[in-house]
C-alpha cells in the first residue's frame, strides 16, 4: 500500500499512472500472473493479469478496480502515508489503492496454498476517475468471459457494507446564445443568454423524481461578459442520476424537449448517461448472500448497501454479468483531505475477498 500510494497517479498524468502501473505488473508476475498490458496514448495504460487455471468450462472471475486518483502531483507533502490511530492515511488509499494491495495479497495467499480452483482475470484502468472512456470497452470485453465480476472499490460507510445497486450517471451540456447589446443604451435589443438560462433551471432541477430514484443538479452555470452587457451566450452542466436503466429515455426526451421561452434565444443540448445503473439483480444478490455467509463463518457481519456513486463495476452488470461491488477497503474520507483506511478490517476484509474468488464444492 505505501508503495502504490506514494506512486501518485493523478488520472490526466499518463507517466504518473503507468510508473503505478509498473509497480503493480512486477508485483503480479512475481507471484505467478501472466500480465498484458492495453497500451494508451492519452491517459495511463490498463493492466489485465490472468492468474489459475481452471478445468474446461470453469469461467474465470474479475477483480476490478483502477489505479487513477483524483489527487495531483505533490500532494503527498500535505497529505504523506502513514499508519496511525488505527488507520492508513494518504491520497488514494481508500479509493482504491488500499483494495488493489487487498487483491494480490489474496491472490498470492491462494497461489501459495495451492487452493485457487478457477481462473482470475485483475483487469486495473487509468481512468476510471474521469468516465472511463478509454478503458470501457475493454472492461466489458473481459467481463463477458466471466461468471462474476468483484469490484475492489471501498465498501460503503464504516460498517464495511458490500454494494448491490448503484445509479447510472450522467451530464447534459447546456449551451444558449442570446444576442449581445448595451446594457443601457440598447436594452430593447438584447436577448439575454442568461436570462432564458436562468428561466428553465428551475424546469430542469424539476426533472427530479426521488420517488423513481431520478435525482438531476444543475452544477455549474456561466455566461455574459460584463455587467453592462446583455449576455450573448450562457452555459450549464447538469449532473443526472438514475436508479433503473428504464428511466434514461425518460430523462433524455425531458431534456431533448427543451425549447426557448424567448424565441431569439437559440438551445443547444448535448451529453446523456454515461455509465448504466447497477440494478440489484438475482445474481448480484447470489453473490452478497454467499459472501455474507462466509463473513458470519469468519466472525463479523456484512451488510448490503446501494449508492448515488458509480463505478466500472456499472459496465459490467449491465452486460448481465452478476457483479458485487465495493469490496476494498473500509474507511473514510475518498477525495477528502481525511482519506483513510480503518487498520483493523485490512486482514478479514482481505480474506473475505480470497474466499470468494475461489469456486464453490458441488
């Protein structure tokens, strides 16, 4: 963990990531994986390692996770690794460095004994931070040759609960043109950017429906130049959350049907969903519920738990493939100055994950 969390890996730093990369790789052919490394040009490269064997038609699981961070360069002067108070601080640990070191231990702890029963397929992206654009396809391409997929992002809240549902997400870009002129000596002849922006935000946070679990934000707005100056342009971002797949054309023809109050305005709208819900689906569920039955046989409970939040583990449980999420690390503070690991969950937490990438007798 101090090593992959003091090899920063801020997502748009493509040497950054692939010098985190690297260390994984020697890491993982050191206890046996075969790795082959998914060259990218603009961001770091992803890292799929096979590790086992299995019999014919045994199918291999996926431990899924990244190696980006949302912390820049240098922030290891204010924010440095260390273990104290019962707890592994620094950027990046909980999300996700910390569940990445959980995996190969697993593994090789497996390997060693001579116990892993199937093939394991770790597939780690670089961009998994901002939308996993150039990594999907392969995310996907991988999972469908899987029979489950474990996501090793952190678990939810400090009771460490296992992640069964996440919503989709997704951003709308919103772009109005007006038409620009003096504030004071040609009023009658401006139309406002700003001003017909400013009449549909509220139409827009409207969309909301929290009984359906649609939750829409209009995050940022911009416009004008000066004060004395009708706004020709303005623009928003809009931040959408989903709970079922069925809702996206619900949400997409609410924003498409937009249209100017002030007919010398013009609309421009673009973006939609980005990452698909995770639904809590019968093969999802069949996950948890074998995990928490090897949690209680290992002394502690474990709790199910859906988020706002979404993951690459999003991708691969629309394809169908029964997916169970946040199997890192349990702690606090992901993309704050408080990030940490909470110490004692380390070891259980990681012998958890090892049970269930093994194939159940009979």
């Amino acid at each position: 963990m101090r090593d992959l969390v003091e090899l920063e890996s801020p997502s748009h730093d493509k040497g950054a990531v692939d010098r985190c990369v690297d260390r994984v790789q020697r890491e993982c052919e050191r206890i046996g994986g075969r790795a082959r490394r998914h060259k990218r040009k603009e961001f770091g490269d992803l890292l799929e390692v096979r590790f086992g064997r299995g019999g014919r038609g045994v199918k291999p699981v996926m431990l899924l996770g990244h190696l980006d961070t949302v912390w820049e360069l240098g922030t290891l002067k204010t924010m440095p690794f260390k273990v104290a108070d019962g707890r592994v601080w620094g950027p990046g640990t909980l999300d996700m460095k910390a569940g990445v070191a959980m995996a190969l231990i697993a593994v090789e702890y497996l390997l060693e004994r001579k116990a892993l029963n199937r093939p394991v397929i770790l597939l780690l992206v670089s961009d998994e931070e901002i939308g996993s654009t150039v990594s999907r396809a392969v995310t996907e391409k991988l999972a469908r040759e899987c029979e489950a997929v474990y996501v090793l992002e952190p678990a939810q809240g400090l009771a460490g609960a296992y992640k069964t549902a996440r919503k989709g997400v997704g951003e709308y870009r919103i772009h109005v043109k007006g038409v620009a002129a003096h504030s004071g000596v040609d009023f009658e002849r401006g139309h406002s950017a700003i001003a017909e922006l400013a009449r549909q935000v509220c139409v827009i946070q409207g969309f909301t429906e929290l009984s359906r679990g649609i939750t829409v934000n209009v995050g940022t707005i911009e416009g004008g130049t000066r004060s004395n100056v009708i706004a020709a342009e303005a623009r928003a971002t809009v931040d959408v959350r989903i709970a079922k797949a069925a809702d996206e054309a619900r949400v997409e023809r609410k924003f498409r049907r937009l249209h100017a109050a002030d007919l010398s305005c013009v609309w421009t709208v673009e973006g939609g969903l980005n990452r698909p819900p995770m639904e809590r689906t019968r093969g999802t569920v069949e996950l948890y519920r074998r995990a928490a039955t090897l949690a209680k046989a290992m002394g502690f409970d474990l709790k199910e738990a859906s988020t706002g939040g979404g993951s690459d583990g999003n991708f691969t449980s629309a394809l169908g493939v029964p997916t169970l999420d946040g199997m890192g690390a349990v702690g606090e503070g992901a993309h704050a100055v408080h990030e940490s690991v909470m110490l004692k969950d380390l070891a259980p937490r990681t012998a958890l994950l090892a049970a269930m990438m093994l194939k159940p007798e009979g």
